[in-house]
C-alpha cells in the first residue's frame, strides 16, 4: 500500500499503535505457569476492547488472536495448552485489522533466568531491527535493507531464517510490496515509493537459515532448520523522504 491521505495515515497510526500496546500488554503477563492460550487471551481482549479484530483469524482463519511461538518454534505458533517455563524464550507477534487498515508487530522475550547467549541474541535482534530501519528513505533500493541485516548478522556471528520475509501491509495482512527480504538477496531490484507502508521484520539466529513445517498435524507452527534459538523483532513502517515512520510504537 501506497499512502495517498492523511486520513489513511491517521488509521494506521491507530491500528498500529493498538498493536504495539495489545503486544506489551501480553508481555507484562508474560511468567512462568501461564498457558499460551491464556496470554492469547490477554491480546484478544485488548484488542477486542479497542475496537480491532486479529488479522490472522480474519485473513486466514488462524486458530488464535495471536501468534505465540516458544523456542524451537519460530513463527505462526498456535495458542494452546503449553505452559511457559522458566528459561523459555518466546515470540509474540501480534498484527489486527481497525476500519479497515491493518498493522503488524512483534517481540521475542526470553523469561528469567536468562542465559548469556540468549539475551546477547535478544539484544542483537533488536540491533538487527534497527539495521534495517536506517536503511528506510522513499527512493531508496529495497534491497539496502536486507544488504544492511546480512552484514550485522556475519559481522556478529549469526544467521538469518532465509524463507520468512517482511511484507507490505495497509489494506490487508499482506499487501504489496509481497516478500521484501531480510537478507542480502541479488534478485532484489525494487525501491520505496514515499508513502510506502511495509513491515520490517529480519529473523535472527544462532545457527538456523531456514523455517520448515513440523508435521505432527499443525499446519501452522514452522520451526528452525536446523534447530537453533531464533528471535524476530518487527515494525510496521511507512517509507518517507525523512526516512523511516514507525506505526507500531505504544505511546
């Protein structure tokens, strides 16, 4: 989506802040002993209280408000009957649907106790957000966000998951621009349109390069390939000649 309005603007601001705010709100109930199912609830309820719908059960029928990923899962995680342990680390991503505009974030969270390696990996996964961010002009080669991740990723001694990408966003979940990478990627020739409305979202990893499918009947959760601990952090933004504006900021 191209913004052509302030009123469309004004929209995804809003959605885009219920997002981030539904998000955090999940966060702070984040502990030891709660069922996914119950901190989906918590997101559910937020949003349902502010007027917004979960865009993956209106768009594609998820089983859930929200998707809720634990360890070696690494996206698209269902809600259920797992109990978050201490230690876990944990993916929510959060994205719903106001007036017809939609938004689209997400936070990986490690639960105390904390090991080095993987708050060293939560805080770089927020670095490699930002990496990308800086990269964000109208004008500027799409391919520049995913040149700049690939290089924070091989200077720090990571690896980046090569089959999720971030997507654009504005009138529904996943809108044009489809798959903007993450990662370096040769094939990439687009640039940003001001007014462009886009997600970035680089998933960052100890090891793994890929998302496959875990059979056993779910149709939803992907998990690392090879398995390895993996965070992902994402903003909903909209390219400017200014650079980047973040929608998905709580306050």
């Amino acid at each position: 989506m191209v913004i052509s309005t302030e009123d469309e603007l004004a929209k995804l601001k809003d959605i885009g802040r219920l997002c981030a705010q539904a998000m955090e709100t999940m966060a702070k109930a984040l502990e030891p002993g709660i069922t996914t199912r119950e901190l989906d609830a918590i997101g559910r309820k937020f949003l349902e209280a502010n007027g917004a719908q979960s865009a993956p059960e209106t768009c594609y029928q998820f089983p859930g408000a929200t998707c809720i990923s634990v360890n070696e899962e690494v996206a698209h995680g269902i809600p259920g009957d797992r109990v978050i342990q201490a230690g876990d680390l944990v993916n929510i991503d959060v994205s719903a649907v106001k007036d017809g505009f939609f938004g689209d974030t997400g936070s990986s969270y490690a639960v105390p106790p904390v090991k080095r390696e993987i708050e060293k990996l939560c805080r770089d996964g927020r670095r490699a957000l930002w990496t990308g961010l800086q990269q964000v002009k109208a004008g500027k080669p799409l391919s520049g966000i995913g040149n700049a991740i690939g290089t924070f990723a091989k200077k720090n001694r990571y690896t980046l998951i090569t089959n999720l990408s971030s997507h654009g966003i504005g009138l529904t979940l996943h809108d044009e621009p489809k798959e903007i990478p993450t990662w370096p990627d040769r094939h990439e020739t687009r640039s940003m349109e001001d007014g462009l409305v886009f997600t970035i979202e680089p998933f960052l990893s100890l090891g793994a390069n890929w998302a496959e499918d875990g059979g056993n009947g779910d149709p939803w959760a992907l998990y690392s390939d090879p398995r390895a601990p993996t965070v992902q952090y994402e903003h909903t933004i909209v390219a400017t000649r200014n650079g980047p504006l973040i929608l998905t900021l709580a306050d």
